[in-house]
C-alpha cells in the first residue's frame, strides 16, 4: 500500500520515471543492476533483506543514491541505514529524538 502511494506521487512527477517495484529486499539489488537507476528508495523494514542491508550490499562508484523511508521512530534502524551511507532517512522526528 505504501509503495503504491509513492509510485503515484513519483509518477505525477514529468521529471521522474519510475523503473521498477520489487516484493522484497531480496529483489532490490538484482532490480539495481538491471534498472541502474539514479536513486534508490527502499523501506527500512523490509521482508528478506532490509534497507539497511541492501544499502550495505549496494557498493561501489555505480551505485545509486539511497534514500531510506521509515513510519518507525526506532533509532537504531535509522543509524543503521545511514552508517551503510543511505543519503537521507526521511520521517517525522530526528533518529533519537522524541519530537
């Protein structure tokens, strides 16, 4: 449902073409090295693999920039993502904080 929600918003965009969608964090690195798309938006809390160990299995000067989305305020996954160099972790509080 929330990957919907963001292939719609991405999609109303004329700049944005969204290349794929994938099931699970499994998928997500066999998707980058067929897609090679410029950014990469991956849900901290994935089934199989989550966002911050996809982040860390994405290496290299090819790979693309990382953007980590989250609904939950758990520091701990928020560091994760960004020690693996996701760009940004997008949610309503600063990792840490409680407001």
């Amino acid at each position: 449902m929330v990957g919907t929600g963001f292939r719609t918003i991405l999609e109303s965009r004329p700049d944005i073409e969204v290349l794929a969608d994938v099931v699970d964090g499994e998928a997500a690195p066999a998707a980058v090295a067929e897609h090679h798309p410029d950014v990469l938006l991956l849900d901290i809390r994935m089934p199989g693999l989550d966002g911050p160990e996809v982040t860390r299995r994405l290496s290299g000067s090819d790979r693309p920039r990382i953007v980590i989305v989250t609904t939950f305020g758990l520091a701990e996954y928020v560091h994760a993502a960004l020690h693996g160099e996701a760009a940004g972790s997008p949610q309503g509080r600063r990792p840490g904080h409680a407001g």
